[in-house]
C-alpha cells in the first residue's frame, strides 16, 4: 500500500464525530487540526458568551482566520481596518442567526 493511500478517519470536534478522509501521509496534521479547532470551539463555548454550535464554529474559523492572517502578513498587515471587518462580519451572522432562533 502506498504512502499516498486515502484513509477515513472518524474524529470528534465539540463532542460531535466526524468521518474525514485524507492521505495517509496526511493523517498526523489532520489530527493535529482537529484537536486544534475542537480547543478553539471549547474555549468559545466555555466563555459563556455563545451556546449555539453554529456560532461557536463561526467564532472559532473566525479567530482562527484571523491568526492565519496576522502570521502571514505580518507588519503590512492593517490590524484596525481587519477587526472592523470581523466585527462587521459577526453583527451580521448574529443578525442571521438571531432570525433562525426565533423558528425554534
């Protein structure tokens, strides 16, 4: 079998599983970002701020994204003009979402 084989894996963000697949040679990163975004989604869900698992996986690719950026574009990177733009993105989903709530 070679080192470039698909594999599923089953994994557990937020204590809901998941069936993945990646190369086997990707398998160690993949696991690795698991456990980073399930760390991620926990540390939102634990501030007490946001319950519902949408937004929390919202907040979480939204933070995350956010230090993707600041790490790869460093000094030249407009910092103000970014978190204006976060905020603006998160009004709007809260906005949509808040919507949803109410048919529940």
């Amino acid at each position: 079998m070679s080192s470039d084989s698909i594999k599923t894996l089953d994994v557990t963000i937020l204590d809901r599983e998941f069936r993945v697949t990646c190369p086997e040679d990707e398998r160690a990163g993949l696991l690795e970002a698991v456990a980073y975004l399930d760390k991620k989604m926990r540390e939102i869900r634990d501030s007490g701020k946001v319950a519902m698992v949408e937004r929390i996986a919202i907040m979480a690719a939204l933070n995350i994204s956010h230090e993707l950026l600041t790490t790869r574009l460093g000094a030249g990177f407009d910092m103000g003009e970014f978190k204006r733009r976060i905020n603006s993105m998160q009004a709007t989903i809260d906005t949509a979402l808040a919507d949803q709530d109410e048919l529940f």
